[in-house]
C-alpha cells in the first residue's frame, strides 16, 4: 500500500487544466482520489468548499483542485492524519494572513505582474 502512495505522489498527477469550474469526477482524476474521498474532506476541511448548483452537484474552481492536492500531499505522502492536515493548513493560512505585504513590496509585486503580461 505504501508503494501505491508513492506512485501516486504530486509530481505524478495530471496538469490541471485551464477551466473555471471542475466536476467531482474530473477533481477525482486530476488527484488521484475517489469522489467519496472529496465529499468525507469537504466535512473534515472546512478550507474545501466548492460550488453546489443544479441537483447538489459539486463545482471546484482551481484553487480548491489544488488544495485537494496540497490535502492528498500531506495525508498520504507526510503521513499526516485528517487532525494534523487540518491543523497544519489552518497555521498556514494563520501565517499568510498575519504577514501582509508592506506597500513597497506589494508595489515590487504588482510591477512585475505588469511585466509579465505586457509580454
């Protein structure tokens, strides 16, 4: 079992695609999970929220696909338990809400950003 994580690890996981919105059934091929896995995490990470429209049917946008993955990453490859995950993504949520960006740098940021697109 431990050999099937390691084949299954982040580096081996499809590209995501360039979509707004993902089925349960595509999130579930792009990380490796079955959908009843994503349904017991939506209740155990209150992070993964995604969309319910028409008939309850789920909708990930993109950043949650990757929170799925971050998810997957430290369950399966650090060993971590759904508590631990839970907290170790709570702490780094803290830690990006609790350092913003000074004006200086956000203004470094937003330059490069422009850059970027003008090419």
């Amino acid at each position: 079992m431990e050999q099937n994580h390691k084949e299954n690890s982040t580096e081996s996981l499809p590209p995501i695609p360039a979509k707004r919105y993902f089925t349960i059934g595509e999130v579930s091929e792009l990380c490796c999970v079955k959908p009843h896995v994503l349904r017991y995490w939506e209740q155990e990470f209150t992070q993964l929220r995604p969309v319910k429209r028409r008939g309850n049917r789920r909708y990930y946008q993109h950043h949650e696909v990757l929170l799925v993955r971050r998810i997957r990453e430290l369950l399966y490859s650090h060993g971590f338990t759904i508590s631990g995950a839970r907290n170790k993504l709570d702490s780094i949520a803290e830690k990006s809400e609790l350092t913003p960006l000074s004006p200086e740098k956000l203004r470094e940021e937003l330059l490069k950003i422009v850059e970027i697109l003008r090419i």
